[in-house]
C-alpha cells in the first residue's frame, strides 16, 4: 500500500449513502524539507505551510460516509465524515507569475538566411492571458504576449479542405503593411477538416485538477468546475471521463464514466486545500488513461492548474520528459491555465507542447464555453501531427523577411525533414495562421543597411523573377510515423497585386500589430494603439472585444 498524507478535502460521487469508504492508491507526500528539483521554476517561497493533519479523535474510524459528506485523505483510506476543511485565502503575490523568456523576431536579410522554419501553434492560452491583465487595469508583462498565440486565438474564413487525405487547406495571401508602407505582409494560413459530433473518434479523458490551496480564489477551483462541466457535457455514450486531484498527493476521485451527471457531482464536492504534489498527480493521471486506454480513439490528460507545482518534481524539464515519454504511448496532454499571482505559464505551456496537447488560459465562464464547447472538436481532436512550415524566399526578389512570433517555435533547417522532431498539432476545425513581413529587392523597405566592405555585400541573385519563394509543409496524419510532404510556390504577384489589409486579413494585421505593441514595438514603428483599434474590421463579438482591449492598452499606459 502507498500512504496518503495530505490533509486537502476531496469529494466522491462515487460514494453513496452506505457505500464502504475508498482506497486510495497514491504517491506519498513529500515535506517542506523534501521538495526536489525546484529548478528556476519554484521560487524559495513556492512551497506552501500545510496545517497538521488532524487528531484521531477529529475523524472517527468509521468505514461508511454519507452521501454528501465532505471525505479526507488522511492516510491509506479516504476517512468520513471528516471536519470542515480550512479555509486558504486566495494569493495576493503578484510577482510571482512565471513565464519563459522570449527573444522576439529581428529581420533577416535572405542572402545571409534564405530559409524559414517552425513548428505550427495552436495554443490560444497568451491572448486569452493578456485580456486578463488588460481588464484588470494593467500591461501585460513582454513575456506573457506570445503574438502567434494571439493571432490564433482568432477563426479566419479560409475554406474547409475536401479531401481528408489532405487534412488542411493551404492558404496564401499579401498585403501592405499597415505600420511600414514599404513592406508587405504575407499570410499563411492553413485550416483542418472538422469532425461532425456523430464522427468524433471515442474520447477517454482523465480531469486532472488541482485541488491545492493555491486554487481557492473564485477564478480558480470553482471557475475549473465550471468549466469541467462544461467539457463533461459535451461527452457522449461511447466516451468515458475520470477525475483525478492532487494536492499534498495525488488520488483517484472518479472511476471511468459516461455519465455527465456523476462528473458534476464529483466536481462540485472539490474543496482547496495543501501544497501542491503537481507531478505525482500528472504520472496517476497518465496511469489512470493508460488503463481505460481506447484503441483508435482520443486518450488525452486534461489538467486544470495555476501551474505553481511546489512539491515534489517541479523542474520544468523532468515533467517535459515524462510527457514526452507518456506522448510516445498515444496519451495526450491538455493543460487549461486558471488564475493569477502565482500563475507558472511557462511550465503550463511548455508540458502542453511536449505532451502533443495545447494551452489555454480560462479567465471566464465565456472562454471555458469557447475552449470546451464551441471549439471541443479541435481541443481534443487530432486531425495531423507533427506540423512543420518552411519557406525558402528567393534572393532575386525578397531581400528581407521577419516571421511575426512563433519565437519559441523555431526549428533548424534540417529539423523539417527528420521526422523524429516534434512539432505542433491540428484540431478539428483549427485555423493556423503566420505572417510574414517582407521587404522587395528594390523597395525602400530595407531595414538592414548595405554593408561598407563590397566583399560583405551579397551579390546580385540570380533566380527566377516570377517567384518570392517556396512554402513548404510536412506532417503527419494520425497514426502515421512518415511525415508527408506539400508544397507550393509563392508567386511574385502575391506583393505586386497586394493592396490594403481588408477583412480578416485586417483582423490578424490588427491582432500582429497588437501583440508587437505590447511586447515593445520596435518593429511597427510609430503605429498607435488608437490606429491599430481603427484597423479592427466590425465583426462578431471576439472581433468587438479585441477592439475595447486596445483601446483598454492605450488607457493603461504607454507601450514598452
């Protein structure tokens, strides 16, 4: 038997009136004097004083609970009725966020690189993170605004592919720059199939929540309940979903079921409560889908946190190992970002990418409805792997380029070609957009200065003038170890029919220009936040909101 020794408050659905009380199976709780691998990502005041475990007389040794008791870990068996638990006031430490250092885009001049390359992003959790700071009055931190991220976190009306042999439509467009008029953006823009919810594969999902008593803030525990009944709803017969916690240790709450009833039942008894044991709960949630494993279908760990593992494994690097590992036998990961003060995205992020899953930040009921309602299809549904873009611009016409984000997604040039490097994933349903600015060989756009040695300067380019490159994709489809191969050639009259950005074009324009204002803006020049509200095309609702966000970033103070 492993012991138990948290003293967090869980809740059962599975018990009922009479029903014997649980055995739970767990890694032990390490102390305060035991945390390992704390790494860059656990702060010295990380770990959390946990209260002692209650007195023998304060749980009495009963072996049946009732129906709506509170149930305690408090050693190898789940004991009811228990106390009430105590009471966690919500963290107020604003600087203890954490988030990964970003390098941003610098120009690139095609005679010394010519070629392009980074893994697709599908992860939307930045934009959704930076409304969150804008609507509590405040800029962002530079590191918290990933411009790809917000640029997808959009639906962009590319057409839908036909041919599910080919999982995604490839789209090309340009324009002029709307912050440097001697420049031109080129889109790329790719969009997956969707599935009808009477195709979708069966779905075995693990909810693996934080129960700590970092997460008793309103927009914590009781907003991930909320949204997990959101996911729980959209399940169907076929699929099965358990709920595993951690707190001080990590338990099985929910055995596997289909019943959206059950799950909102065990959600709703979740109390807060002990330091946070993030990755002991992450390996029994992986063991939990790997025993209700479905073969062809969707098998995915969906884990709702503010990310502050404090206890036991918290080096960012040991968890990416284990989920790439666990990514190898077919089990996905999810994370879902709740929160603020002690909020770790970057480890968020980084196991989301590693575990072939994706990120989002839920701040709202609003945006659990968006990520695990309207959108669940491309949450959970892999439609290709390990998508790759590059692009080769030819000397003889472009002389200068910058990829707007995806910094942290950049691969080497002969990582296109080796399918053992992971790269992102499709949803159902996903748009992935990237831009790219531009500068023509002979336009007035140059941002790198000839050189002052004629031996340092590059040679007039020989190529064809009828092109400004070759895009090139690889991926995966589901199942598959060979990646496959698209490709297409960018002709030159991309640049020379482009006029202004209208439509949705001038929506990722906005949202680019945006995301490069708050993080610093040394590359759109004098562009306001008020040109960049009137380049928001009128729209639906997300369209609106990104309109009052600028607006909100230009009352907030002045850009970086």
């Amino acid at each position: 038997m492993i012991f138990v020794t948290t003293t967090a408050c869980l809740a059962l659905a599975a018990c009922g009136a009479n029903q014997e009380a649980v055995e739970v199976t767990s890694a032990p709780e390490q102390t305060q004097n035991e945390v390992a691998d704390e790494g860059e990502y656990a702060p010295a005041n990380a770990v959390k004083t946990v209260p002692p475990p209650p007195s023998p007389s304060a749980v009495a040794p009963a072996t049946h609970v009732a129906h709506d008791a509170a149930i305690m870990v408090t050693g190898s068996r789940i004991a009811g009725p228990a106390a009430p638990p105590a009471r966690y006031a919500p963290y107020a430490e604003p600087d203890r966020e954490q988030y990964q250092d970003i390098e941003r885009s610098e120009v690139v001049r095609v005679a010394d690189v010519p070629v392009s390359t980074f893994s697709i992003d599908v992860d939307t959790g930045s934009y959704a993170n930076v409304r969150r700071f804008l609507t509590d009055g405040r800029l962002p931190p530079s590191d918290a605004v990933r411009v790809e991220e917000m640029i997808n976190y959009f639906n962009y009306r590319y057409p839908v592919p036909r041919d599910r042999s080919k999982p995604f439509s490839v789209n090309v467009d340009a324009a002029v720059t709307p912050w440097n008029r001697d420049t031109h953006l080129v889109r790329i823009g790719l969009k997956g199939y969707d599935i009808d919810r009477s195709e979708r594969p069966p779905a075995n999902l693990v909810f693996l929540i934080d129960t700590s008593g970092s997460m008793s803030a309103p927009n914590k525990l009781p907003l991930v309940k909320k949204a997990m009944v959101t996911l729980a709803r959209e399940m169907q017969a076929r699929d099965r979903m358990s709920i595993v916690v951690y707190a001080g240790s990590a338990g099985l709450v929910l055995e596997p079921t289909n019943d959206p009833l059950k799950v909102e039942a065990a959600l709703e008894k979740l109390q807060s409560g002990g330091s946070t044991a993030g990755a002991a709960g992450i390996a029994l949630a992986y063991k939990q889908a790997r025993a209700a494993f479905i073969e062809g279908g969707v098998n995915r760990v969906m884990l709702a946190t503010d990310g502050d593992f404090n206890v036991g494994t918290s080096n960012r690097d040991t968890l990416v190992d284990m989920v790439k590992r666990e990514a190898e036998t077919g089990v996905q990961l999810t994370t879902l970002g709740f929160g603020q003060g002690n909020f770790n995205e970057a480890m968020m992020e980084q196991i989301a990418d590693n575990g072939n899953g994706n990120y989002a930040y839920i701040d709202s009921v609003l945006e659990a409805r968006k990520v695990l309602s309207e959108e669940v299809g491309s949450t959970l549904f892999t439609i290709a792997g390990d998508v790759k873009v590059q692009v080769e611009w030819n000397p003889a016409t472009v002389a200068e380029y910058r990829l707007i984000g995806y910094e942290n997604r950049a691969l080497s040039e002969q990582d296109f070609s080796n399918d053992k490097v992971d790269a992102g994933e499709i949803g159902a349903g996903h748009d992935v957009t990237a831009l790219y600015e531009i500068a023509l060989v002979g336009s007035k756009g140059a941002a790198i200065p000839d050189r002052r040695y004629q031996a340092n300067r590059p040679a007039a380019a020989p190529g064809n003038p009828a092109e400004l490159g070759e895009l090139r994709l690889r991926y995966k489809l589901p199942g598959e170890t060979k990646s496959r191969l698209l490709t297409r050639v960018l002709p030159v009259t991309l640049a020379a029919r482009a006029g202004e950005v209208r439509g949705d074009m001038a929506l990722a324009a906005a949202v680019a220009a945006f995301g490069q204002k708050l993080s610093g803006g040394e590359h759109i020049g004098d562009m306001s936040y008020r040109q960049i509200a009137n380049l928001v095309p009128k729209g639906d609702y997300y369209s609106e909101e990104l309109r009052k966000l600028v607006q909100a970033a230009d009352t907030n103070g002045p850009s970086r």
